[in-house]
C-alpha cells in the first residue's frame, strides 16, 4: 500500500488559455508632445493620448477655428493647462504660470506673424495689380525650389516646410486672384487736379493715375452748340471726380470693378458696376467719356469739386441731375 503511486490531479482538456486584455481608450497621458510639434505640441500630444493621426488633429482645429475661433480658443486653453511630456511619458515640472507666459509671448510673436503675412500678400497684390507680377512668379518658384530642396533633408523638413508653403501661399493666392480678375493701375500715387482752358489741352491718351484722387474740372473749356468733347480716364484705386457745365450732355461709358459710378445723375454700385449713356436728341454740347475704375468712386457730375471735396457728394443732388440731364439731352 506504500507504494501505491499518488494519484495525479485530473486535468481538464477543455482549460482555455488567459487571451490578452483588450485596452479600452486613451493609453497615454494627456500631456503636450514634444516630438511631434508644430506650435505647442497640443495636437501631437492629444493624438498620442487618444491614438488619432496627428494630421486630423490639426485639420479639427483648423476647421472649428471658422466657427467663431472656438479651435484656436481651445488650442491656447490647453497650450497653458497641459504640461509638457519629458519624452518618458511624464509631465515637465513647470508651472502654470510659466506656461501662460510663454503662451503669451508666442500669442505675441503670432499676431506680428500675421501682420507680416497680411503685409506680404498686400505687396504682392500690389506689385501685381502694377504690371510687376513677374517678380511674385519669380519668387513663388524659387520659393517651390525651396521646398523641393528641403524635403530631402529629413532632420529640418518637417520644422521649415511649413513656413516654406505658408510663404507661397501668402505670395501666390493674392497675385493669381489680382490676375484672375484682370486688375491693374499704374503705380502713380496721390491727387492729380486737371484744369483745361482748351481742348487741345485734354491728352488724347488720356488721364490716368493709380491711386489716390484724380479731379477732372471741364468747366472752363469753350463749350459750343453741337460741339463734342472725348475725353478718356483710367484709374486703379480711389476717387475720381470729372465736372462739367450744366447745359453739357454727358454721353459715353463708365465702369468699375468694384465701387459706385455716379454718372449725371445715374447711380450703379457694387461689384462690375457699369453706366452707359446714349447720344443726345438735342444739339446741347456733349461729353463722350471713356472711364473706368478698378476699386473706388468715379463721379461725373455738374458739380464743382471743391463743393464735393468739401462736404462729399450730395445724393439728394443726383436726382436733381438726372432730371436736368433728360431736359438738356432731350432723353
């Protein structure tokens, strides 16, 4: 009986083998990365802590930044609130404090950022819209180069490439949409006063300016019975101002790309704003004018423009004017 063999404990065949726990939501800490950056590290680090592409982080705040800049709100909230991962896993001791300041300085250095770039755009907008977008080509080139260049280097692409868009972007959209839309003015700037006594004093190529204020006052040239005047006049931004007599018929065309034509007493504004006046039925004398304007106000009236300098144009005026225009042109 002593040597009877101890009996073995009875196995189960069917024991199942321990399967691995499943995690189940965010496996890292919410802290801001340090590797993955582009401002703050608060897209890279909300994407390791919640296991999304850091990419869609970034688009998320883009995106809800448009609705009344709540993404940017949220993105300085968490900018001071979430310390800094250390590379290990762990929060960088700092303080809360220390944070806001560096997050204000940043907020500091963005918004002079964003001037720049608001500044850059208008430039080349304007160097465009003057008959230089050869050079804003020139640079957007050398600028895509650039980026070409870089993107081989790996230990500096990812920090210098977006700067590298952003500048082709703030140079190329606001020169390709002057472009699209056909804008251009001379680069001349300020006010130009033009006062003929004769009509041979009226440049046969026309007046022209490129922004500011252009006044044309025809009140003193020896307007005749069944006489006709042309006159031409181009102007890229501002104001311009063009007076003849009350018993002179105005006839001709006028547009703008974008403003208010006020022309003997016709009125259009807003975006491609055109008037035409037909010929006369009368023998009055007459004004045939060729004017256009790229962003602005063009007014071809009866008035003096030392009246309209002084206290703006009266729009009670040109109904007054649209009326005597009928009488005089025989309309």
């Amino acid at each position: 009986m002593a040597n009877q063999p101890k009996n073995k404990p009875k196995t189960t065949k069917n024991t199942k083998k321990k399967e691995p726990e499943t995690v189940v939501g965010p496996r890292r800490p919410l802290l801001r990365s340090r590797s993955d950056r582009v401002l703050w590290g608060v897209a890279g680090g909300l994407a390791e802590h919640l296991g999304f592409s850091p990419v869609l982080v970034r688009i998320a705040f883009v995106l809800t930044t448009f609705f009344g800049g709540a993404g940017l709100l949220a993105y300085l909230v968490l900018a001071v609130a979430l310390p800094e991962n250390d590379g290990e896993g762990n929060p960088v001791p700092e303080s809360v404090w220390a944070r806001l300041g560096k997050v204000a300085l940043i907020c500091i250095l963005v918004g002079l950022a964003l001037f720049a770039a608001a500044s850059l755009a208008v430039l080349s907008a304007w160097t465009t819209a003057t008959g230089h977008g050869t050079v804003v080509a020139i640079l957007v080139a050398a600028l895509g180069v650039s980026i070409v260049a870089v993107a081989f280097a790996q230990s500096v692409r990812r920090r210098i490439v977006p700067w590298l868009v952003t500048a082709g972007v703030v140079l190329g959209l606001p020169a390709a949409a002057i472009a699209t839309a056909d804008i251009h003015f001379s680069g001349s700037i300020g006010e130009r006063d033009y006062t003929p006594t004769v009509v041979r004093d009226v440049p046969a190529d026309g007046y022209r300016l490129g922004t500011g204020q252009m006044t044309i006052d025809l009140r003193k040239l020896p307007w005749e019975k069944g006489q006709t005047v042309h006159v031409t006049a181009h102007q890229g931004l501002g104001q311009m101002i063009v007076s003849v007599p009350k018993n002179v018929c105005i006839v001709g065309h006028a547009t703008a790309k974008g403003g208010e034509l006020i022309v003997g007493g016709e009125v259009s504004h807003g975006v491609d704003a055109e008037i035409d006046q037909s010929q006369p039925l009368t023998q009055a004398p007459r004004l045939d004018i060729d004017a256009d304007l790229q962003f602005g106000q063009m007014l071809i009236t009866d008035e003096a423009p030392k009246d309209i300098d002084s206290r703006g144009f009266d729009y009670d005026h040109h109904k007054q004017e649209q009326s005597s225009q009928r009488m005089v042109c025989g309309r």
